[in-house]
C-alpha cells in the first residue's frame, strides 16, 4: 500500500490574497456563476449591472435624468449623467475594496448596493477596463488590465457634462466563448424603466423609457384583453404594486428592492403573497385556500429599505429587513401587509367590478382544482410506481433543490427523443450533474388542452414529476432543461410540441430561463490532423477552406448518429444552447393559438411567404459530396 504523506501545515501555508486575485480566484463570491451569456443571470450581465447600479443610484439621489449603453460584441461602454466620481479617487473607487460613497448613508440612503465591491469585481473580471470621470470643468481617466492599473492621466480641463464613463471587456480566459444576447440586456434596461419612472436609458441608440412604473410593466408582461380584470395600481411612500388575474396557470411574480430585480425573491415577496392572500379573505370574509386566490396572479411589488441584507453578492434574494435602522421600524412583512390590508381593501370596494371578477376567478380555481383532486391521486401513485423503475429517467447525482451544494446550479436534464439519441448522451454525459429522460415517439399536442391532461398521460407526468414541478419551481430538480432533437422536420415538431407543453402548463420554466434548446453540429469536417464540427453552413465552408485541398465531409442527420466519444464534446464545457425567451411583447395565448391552434389564413400566408428552395446551397452541397468542385 503506498503511503500516504500528510500536507504540511506551518506558516507557509498562510497566503494573503490582495483584493483583485482573491476576485478572479473565487469569482463566484461576488458574481455568482460564470457561465457563457445564454442565461439572464451569467456572470457577464452581472457586471453590466453592477455598473448600471451606481448609475441608478445617482438618479435616484436626483443627479442626471438618462444614461447610455453601447454594446459592441465583447465591449460594454455606460455613461451616466450623475455627479462624477471625485477626481481624486478614480482610481481608488474601482481599484480598492471597502472604498465608496456607500458608507456614507447621508450620501446614499437606500441605494442597491452597499459593500462597495461591484465595480471592483468589473474591473478584476476584465481584460480591459477604463474608467473615465467628468466633474465641474475637469476630468480624469485611468485604465486597467485585469484589475492591474495600466495608464492613468492628469486632472485636465473638460467641455463634458458632469458624469462617469465606464468601459470594460469581459476577460475571456473567465467568461469562455461568452455572448450578450440583447432581449437579456433588453429586460434589465426595461426593469431599471419600470422602477425609475421619467428616466432615459439609451441602449446602443435605441431609446426606453417608463411614465408610470410597475403598471407599464405588467402591460408589457400581459396580454391585457386576457387578463380578467383591469391592472391594479398601488403606491406609497417607499413601496409599489401592481397586480391582476390571467388565464394561465401557475402564479407570476415580479419583486424589487432598491432598485434591484430579486429574481429568487426573498422576505418582500413571501410576506406580499401572504398579504395578499389574507387581505382577500378578510374582505371577502371567507376563507378561501391560498393557492385559489394564487391561482393565475400576475403581480409585481418594489420596496426601498434602508440596509437591506440579501442572501448573496448578487442581490438576487433579499433575506432580512426592516423599513429604516431607527427603534421599531416595521418589518418588511408587516410594513407590506398594513400597506395592502388599507390599500388593497380600499381599491375592492370603490371598485365593485374587480372585486366581483376576482371572486369569479377564485371560484373557478376552486372548482378545477377540486376536479384534478381524484384524477392528481390516481396519476401520482402510478407515477411513484413508475419513478422506482422509471426507465425513461437517467438520473444525475446533484440536483437544484440541493441548497447546501454549490454545484446545483450546473444541473441540467437533457430532453431527447428515441433511445439511440438517449443512449448516445447517456454513455457521454456527466453523471453527477446531467441526467437524461427520453421521450417515445412524438408527444401529445397539448394546445387547448386543461391541466388534466397532465395527470391522464403517462409521458406528461412523468417529465412533470421527474421535474418536481407539479406545485411549482420552489422545488424543481434541474436548473437547465434542455430540448434534445435532431434537427430534421420530426425533431423540430417534437421540439414545438415541448414548447407547447411548458408554456400551455409551465410558462414559469421558460419566464425564469430554465428551457433551452441543444445546438448540436450538423457537420464533421475533417483531414487526418484535425478536425472540425460545424453548426452551420458558414461554418462548414470556413472549415473546408481551412483543411483544404479535400476534406472529409459528413452531414449529421440525427443525434443517434453521433457516437458517444464525439457528444462529450458538445455537452461539456463547450456546450452550445439557445435560451427559449418570451419576447417583450409575446402573449402566450397568441403563440400557441398561432404555432399550434388550427389552421388559420395568417399562419398559411406566413408559410408560402417564407418556403424558398437553396438551390445554390443544394448545388455546392452535391458538388462537395461527389468530390466535383
């Protein structure tokens, strides 16, 4: 047996890290995760927003009324109109940890951010980072390479509005094959709209901006002839609501504090849904189950607290808070739920429509759900049979709901269709992170369709219990779901047909960006020292010229085709998806009623308008093959 030495532990083993190394060695602490730019929380637009942050906070504090954001592939440029950072702590503000204004709650009360990391962290994660202040005739600049000073000039005279110009490139030896996707960029801008009514964001030349805050965003959010009654509005000093009931299933929520879009929530939005829930019953003086009066809600609630304390670097989840540090401050959950029990109570009985509609839709939940109840139990105990040999599941060790496990936002389950693809990304997935369910054949059209359905075919609840999404995404298993087809005519319906099913049941999975579509490879080019694997056309050429004079070419037809050893490639670290994204302006109802209803003249005049034949492509194709080119 070998022996086995044990580490030394003296004086050497101690090693400070000074502020940008300990960043970039741990970047997850201030960032959260990496990733490549496909999801709305990768790391990229993280340092987009830590950037827009402190220009927020200057025009909440009343300095500057627009900003401008130009975004040229891998570079980022943010220009606010605010005060300008001192000029003689440029470069400290972006270079030294625990330097700010921030601490100074005189200065900045209730602002996003606190601990003064978040344009240190940029500046640390980028391979080129300049910061530029403009302040009263006089402006200074300084440059940075991965959090190092580079070039620094002299406080010199300016003709420039006072302000910060910040410029910055993501460092790609972090952020791997990284990309902006613009609708992700899009969404933040509208969020920072919504919560700062009259202010101008300018988004490479395009302009937004919002005259009445959360109302224009549930506008934005919803079809508004599909909601059931009109939007409710509600302000007051240092809280916003806006919320109505839809025809969707499942509850949607928008929540804010400072400024900041808490994607996970926290303490604000648990105690505005118990609020809301005891509000109705008191003013309708029945007691009405919570996921009834849920049912179908479309909300969203924005707070300014002095101090907050979120659960990450990230701000995404607020954990305690009180209004203000002053004695017997209300907490979050009381201060929200006093502002609905007047303000709410107050709106249902000067307006008695609302109030009728609301009664209406709570009554209707209470009958669909009483109908699903035998048709839920039959179908749950068939599919606790099934999970214990659930062949159509190839589990994976991790999962999201796994709160103490810092690997959980890596899990993913591959959706695939037949069991040659299956097998294929089975043998070459990572078994503690990926799991696998495979479909047979060609899933039910669920358009139309009620939620019974879902317990009524087999293959629905499974992939719903496999998922753990029966009561919501509270407890979901897998951070990404990814769509596996091949990319021919019967893997593309088989993907809408998912699509239609997540939307038509789920619409939450694909408004939290958790659905993505596989791009896999649909050629191999290659000579005996290299080869290459082409998702596109522009791809394929590029590669031929590059191997040239004759390649071996081959056109993938399905995934099954793909062996084992080369899918490693494409699902690892290199993996290409496409994030499923609801546009700003999409109703569900109007999608599916397109893609998916019967037949109608808008969906065949958009089929012969765009069917066309690539004869030319078809031509070089063939010429390629028969080696004649």
């Amino acid at each position: 047996m070998a022996e086995i030495k044990e580490a030394t532990y003296n004086e050497d083993s101690i090693r400070s890290l000074d502020w940008k190394e300990h960043i970039r060695l741990r970047p997850g602490m201030y960032i959260g995760k990496l990733g490549d730019g496909s999801a709305a929380d990768d790391g990229i637009y993280v340092l987009l927003k830590e950037v827009m942050d402190n220009c927020i906070d200057e025009y909440a504090m009343g300095y500057g009324k627009s900003i401008e954001i130009k975004l040229d592939e891998g570079r980022v440029e943010v220009r606010d109109y605010g005060r300008g950072i001192p000029l003689g702590k440029v470069v400290d503000v972006v270079s030294k940890i625990n330097t700010g204004a921030k601490y100074d709650s005189k200065a900045f009360q209730k602002a996003v951010g606190l601990n003064g990391v978040g344009t240190k962290a940029v500046n640390a994660l980028s391979s080129y980072f300049k910061v530029h202040a403009f302040r009263e005739g006089k402006s200074k600049w300084a440059e940075f390479n991965k959090g190092e000073l580079t070039n620094e000039s002299e406080i010199i005279d300016s003709e420039q509005k006072n302000g910060t110009l910040v410029l910055f490139e993501p460092d790609p030896t972090v952020f791997k094959n990284y990309h902006y996707i613009p609708q992700f960029v899009e969404a933040m801008i509208w969020n920072y709209c919504y919560l700062n009514a009259g202010m101008t964001i300018v988004f490479n030349k395009q302009k937004y901006i919002s005259q009445n805050g959360l109302l224009d965003l549930l506008r934005r959010k919803t079809d508004e002839d599909s909601l059931r009654y009109p939007i409710i509005h509600l302000k007051g000093e240092d809280i916003e609501v806006a919320l109505s009931h839809g025809n969707q299933y499942g509850e949607e929520y928008y929540s804010f504090v400072n400024g900041q879009n808490t994607t996970q929530g926290g303490t604000h939005l648990s105690g505005f849904k118990e609020a809301l829930v005891r509000t109705i019953r008191e003013h309708f003086n029945k007691d009405y189950s919570p996921e009834d009066i849920r049912q179908s809600v479309i909300a969203a609630i924005s707070i300014r607290v002095q101090e907050p304390v979120f659960e990450s670097q990230t701000k995404t989840k607020l954990g305690s808070a009180t209004i203000s540090p002053e004695p017997n401050s209300p907490t979050v959950r009381t201060f929200i739920s006093d502002f609905l029990k007047e303000k709410l109570d107050n709106y249902l009985h000067m307006n008695v429509a609302v109030k009728e509609a609301i009664k209406k839709r709570i009554e209707q939940s209470e009958r669909e759900r009483k109908e699903l109840a035998g048709v839920r139990k039959l179908a749950n105990e068939r599919a606790k049979k099934a999970n214990l040999h659930n062949k159509k599941l190839r589990d994976c060790r991790f999962h999201l709901d796994d709160e103490k496990n810092e690997k959980r936002f890596d899990t993913v389950m591959f959706i695939t269709e037949g069991d040659s693809a299956s097998g294929s990304i089975t043998k070459a997935r990572n078994p503690e992170l990926q799991a696998v369910f495979s479909l047979r054949g060609k899933p039910l059209n669920s358009f139309g369709l009620t939620k019974k359905i879902v317990y009524e075919n087999e293959e629905f609840n499974l992939l719903q219990h496999a998922l753990n999404i029966e009561n919501g995404l509270d407890d979901l298993r897998y951070n990404k779901i990814i769509v596996a087809t091949d990319a021919d005519v019967d893997g593309m319906h088989i993907r809408l047909l998912l699509l239609t099913f997540f939307l038509q049941f789920f619409p939450d999975l694909v408004r939290e960006g958790h659905l993505y579509i596989l791009e896999t490879p649909l050629f191999r080019v290659r000579n005996k020292k290299e080869t290459i694997y082409c998702y596109s056309d522009e791809e394929r050429i590029n590669a031929i010229n590059k191997l040239s004079p004759k390649p071996e070419i081959t056109r993938f037809k399905g995934l099954g085709e793909i062996s084992p050893d080369e899918f490693e490639n494409f699902i690892g670290e290199d993996i290409r998806l496409e994030p499923v994204i609801l546009e700003k302006e999409s109703s569900i109802s109007k999608i599916l009623s397109y893609y998916m209803g019967k037949n109608t003249p808008e969906r065949q005049k958009f089929i012969i308008d765009n069917l066309r034949v690539e004869k030319d492509e078809i031509d070089e194709v063939l010429a390629e093959i028969l080696d004649i080119k």
